[in-house]
C-alpha cells in the first residue's frame, strides 16, 4: 500500500489539475488523492498531491501564500483576462518608461481589492460563474481583499511585462494582469503563468509529471512525508501510551500542550518515532485551549 505524504508534481500547460489527481492516482493505485490546491490548466509549475493522509492536510497548502512567475501582454484584453480566451478589446500601448514601471509596482503592492473574474469556478445561485461566462452572461461580483506580498516587474519588449509574485489564498494572477493593464490605460491580458512556490515549498522539488510513471516503477518514488511537509510548524513528542489515548479522540490531553508560542495557531503532535499523529488549533474558546483537528493514520 502507498504511504501518506504529498507528491510534488511540475505540472506542464494543458491538463487541469483534476486530470493530473487522475493520472497519480493510477500511476500509484492509491486510496486517496487530491491536488492541495489547483492549477489552471494553461498554467504550468508547482502542483501539490496529497496522497492518502495527505489530503488531509490540504487546507495549510490552501492558506498558503503563493509565487507565480508570468508574462502579461499589453494593448490586448481577453474575456478570460488569458491567453486562452477571446479578445475584447485591442488598444494602442503607450511607452511606459521605468518610473511608471516603479510606480506600477508600488500601486499594486499590499492589500488589494480584486474583482473575481467572470471564467472562474465561483457561484452565484449555486452555477460556476464560467458557465455563465460561457453562455454569455456576466453577474455582479462582490470585489474581495487579496495581499500582494511583493511583486517585481520587468519590460521585456514595448507590449510585453514579466512579472514575479507572491501573494495571499485568493488572488487571481490574471485579475492581477488585467487591473495592471486597465491602470496603464491600454488593458491588458495574462499570456503566461508558471507556479513557482507554495509556502515553504517550491517547483525545484518537484517532479515532471512524465517522469512519475518510471520513477514508481523503480521505487524512487520522491514522496514527502507528513513531517517534512509540515516542518515549518512547531512538533511536540508525546508517549506512545498519549498518543493512543489521543487516536480514541480524548481531547482533555491536549492542555499538555500549554500556552501557543508567538502566535502560533497550528502545532504537530508526533510519536516517539517523529511521524505525525495529530494536528492541533488554538481555540481560546475550548477548555483545553486546543481542539483536535486531524488524526493521522500509523504508517
């Protein structure tokens, strides 16, 4: 049987992310499997597999902040805001020299209003907006805050910007493109994307998808364990005769875990063997302070 962890997949352009969970699961004959957050499908880069128990931890990836880097393409709006859709709009460019590109920078810093694009998989009256969008139709939509941790961009050609972002769960890289384009006065569409990172991991782990075939085959399969893909939070070792107690679902144990240090709102609980029991949140309003939230599989 698969172990639990996640897999780290380079996705190419073309498959949606639902087609590459597809192929993994396959490949691997695994129970569970799910991608712990989505990719366009015109979109390459990192794509996170959680395999088995490692779907359950999906909502940390979700929260995530995330690095994109993109090509946007000046003068050309498309009702997609990509590459993938029709063009609406063609404008002249005007010369956009390195202060506005300065300026530009600085404006779409820091925390952001976004209005969700019509192409997305969004409700309104329980349809995916993109299906409306497909009929025609365009609804109002609610404008939603996103942070724009830092963005850099450089002028590739006069009609051409690359960019690199990372920002907040949430922000619509092509919205992101479009608004840009919208405030140079010309529109503007996103031609590239590529997922570079995701957290504390990054697409240099990651796997090409047509390699994962003949890397199962040989059983160097590169899977990460629960423990390291959640190192980044604080791990506290318990007893093995706690740890059973805790798989009952006896959550008076965790007042062992005390106050939360800086802040902290996640914390692992590992077995003497250091893999992943539990993860446990803050909640000020329990008794304990903390309140179960996962329960992990023995490997």
């Amino acid at each position: 049987m698969t172990q639990s962890g996640i897999l780290l997949i380079d996705k190419p352009e073309g498959p949606s992310s639902a087609h590459v969970v597809h192929q993994v699961k396959k490949i691997l004959g695994a129970k569970k499997v799910g991608h712990l957050g989505t990719l366009d499908p015109f979109a390459s880069g990192l794509l996170i597999i959680g395999i088995n128990d490692g779907t359950k931890i999906a909502e940390i990836f979700l929260g995530a902040s995330k690095t994109y880097r993109g090509m946007m393409t000046l003068g050309i709006a498309t009702d997609s805001q990509d590459s993938t859709g029709n063009v609406v709009e063609i404008r002249s460019v005007p010369t956009v020299n390195e202060r506005e590109m300065i300026e530009l920078q600085n404006k779409f810093t820091g925390d952001l209003q976004q209005i969700p694009p019509m192409f997305s998989a969004l409700k309104k009256g329980g349809v995916p907006l993109y299906r409306l969008a497909r009929q025609g139709k365009e609804v109002p939509r609610e404008p939603r805050s996103v942070k724009i941790e830092n963005i850099c961009l450089r002028k590739l050609n006069d009609a051409e910007i690359e960019f690199e972002v990372t920002c907040s769960r949430g922000t619509y890289v092509r919205t992101l493109a479009a608004d840009m384009g919208k405030e140079l006065g010309c529109g503007a569409h996103l031609k590239t994307l590529r997922r570079t990172g995701c957290g504390h991991l990054s697409v240099t782990q990651a796997v090409p998808l047509n390699e994962l075939e003949k890397l199962a085959m040989e059983k160097k399969l590169p899977l990460i364990s629960l423990a390291s893909a959640l190192c980044h939070l604080r791990a506290v070792t318990w007893q093995s005769s706690w740890v059973s107690r805790l798989r009952l679902g006896q959550q008076t144990l965790l007042n062992q875990l005390g106050e939360p240090v800086s802040g902290e709102k996640l914390v692992c609980i590992q077995d003497p063997r250091r893999e992943i029991v539990a993860l446990a949140e803050w909640n000020s309003q329990v008794p304990t302070g903390w309140k179960l939230v996962r329960v992990f599989h023995a490997q």
